[in-house]
C-alpha cells in the first residue's frame, strides 16, 4: 500500500490567514510538479495551500483574498483540528500522537530501575536513565506489534481470511503490504494515525490475501468490511507528509 504523493508533496508548516474577519489555519505543501498555488480543503485537516518551486507569500495571499469565499464557505464553522506536526524534539511537557489521542510526555528520574518508557493514562513517562529517542521509538513499534497483530487477529475472523506474520517496519514510501505467502508488513508510524485510519490499513492488507491487486472485486470486498474506506484512505493520504516525514525523536 504505497504512499503515492509524498515524494512529490513537502510540508512547509503552519500558516493564519485573516479572511472577511475570520482568523483560518492552514497548511502549506510545497510541490515541484505544479505552476500554479492550488488550494484544498479537506473535512479532517481544513485548508491545505499547494504551492510550486517559486512562489511568494505575498501571491499566497493574494489567493487566499481572492478566493475567500470559496474557503469561507466550504470550510466548516467548527474548523477540525490540524493533527499537530510531529515534534522533531519531544522533552517533558511535549505531547505526541498515540491513536487518535495525544500523550504527554512526562520524564522522570528513576535510576536504573523500571521500564524506559511506560503508559500511565494520557501520559507517556520517559526515564532519563534511558537513550530517551531510541527507546521512545522502540515502544511505538512494540506497541504497533501487539496492536496490529490483536486487530489484525480479530479482522481475519470476520474476512474469512488467514495471514501468517506480522513484521513491523519503518518504511519511507509504504504504509504496509502482504506477501503472497501472506505475511503483512505495517509501518509503525501509522500508530500515530487515529483508530479508524489503522483498522482501514489493516484490513486492506489483508483483502489482498484473498485479491493481489486493486481490482474493482478488491474494492468490493474492502466495502463489505470498512464501508468507509474512501474517507480513510483520503485522509491518509492527506496526512502521510506529518506521519511518516517528521516522525523523528531527539532529545
């Protein structure tokens, strides 16, 4: 399951724009296969700017004034919260993103005693005792393991299908993938992602064990089991840029 768009799409940040009295958040993706800025609206992550090589803030502006009615009004009242961009420094206070929720990040002295990392509720309590990046991202792909092999257990049963292994990766380009010889391979990342984005992943890995390609009877069968797998796989690709490119832990 590749992720077609993020070698072409590179994200810039976070912007505000003052349109007709309204503040709006949007954020902007640079891309090198385009001439002109295209604007995108999205029901989960609102107003994306796509701008070329060359442009201006200035020219930004200009569109965004020009075409303010347009974003006013398809942007929704209650504009959605952007999924916060992975920090590239994640110390005490910081919060990451864990299924959908965010996980404060709280480090603790504790010798050399206890696990590096550990969940308590909504906090993720880092030892300083412990290489603190390494072991933040060695418990995101234990937990990816237990999760994806518990949902993945449970989806074969209702498919009527049957994979052999898990493997979990850090892939650039790739969100999964099944082998013939039915093995499932996920990137980790995509424990970052809500629940509903890692189900739709999960299950469509595993309806290529039963059809090795995207053929309408593949779609069809996906349809039995995540009718909703043309939102999910929109939002994915809307947000692959902050889950997998800026996925990096320092301290």
């Amino acid at each position: 399951m590749a992720g077609k768009h993020i070698s072409r799409l590179a994200l810039i940040g976070e912007r505000q724009a003052e349109l007709q009295g309204r503040t709006v958040n949007y954020r902007l993706k640079q891309s090198l296969r385009i001439r002109g800025i295209r604007l995108e609206i999205h029901r989960d992550s609102g107003l994306t700017v796509v701008v070329p090589g060359r442009y201006s803030q200035r020219h930004v502006q200009d569109i965004l004034n020009e075409k303010s009615g347009w974003i006013l009004r398809h942007l929704p009242a209650d504009e959605p919260r952007q999924l916060p961009l992975f920090l590239k420094e994640a110390d005490h206070g910081e919060r990451l993103p864990f299924m959908g929720k965010m996980l404060k990040v709280v480090v603790r002295d504790s010798g050399d005693k206890g696990a590096p990392v550990r969940l308590e509720g909504n906090r993720l309590i880092l030892s300083t005792a412990a290489s603190r990046a390494k072991a933040l991202e060695n418990w995101y792909r234990q937990e990816a393991a237990h999760i994806f092999t518990q949902k993945a257990d449970s989806f074969q049963q209702s498919m009527g299908l049957r994979y052999k292994k898990i493997v979990i990766r850090g892939q650039r380009k790739r969100w999964a993938s099944a082998s013939p010889t039915g093995n499932l391979s996920v990137n980790w990342k995509l424990l970052m992602a809500p629940e509903a984005i890692i189900d739709y992943v999960i299950m469509h890995e595993l309806a290529h064990l039963k059809y090795m390609d995207h053929s309408r009877k593949f779609w069809d069968f996906l349809s039995r089991f995540c009718p909703d797998w043309k939102h999910h796989r929109k939002w994915l690709i809307a947000h692959e840029d902050e889950l997998k490119s800026s996925a990096t832990f320092k301290f």
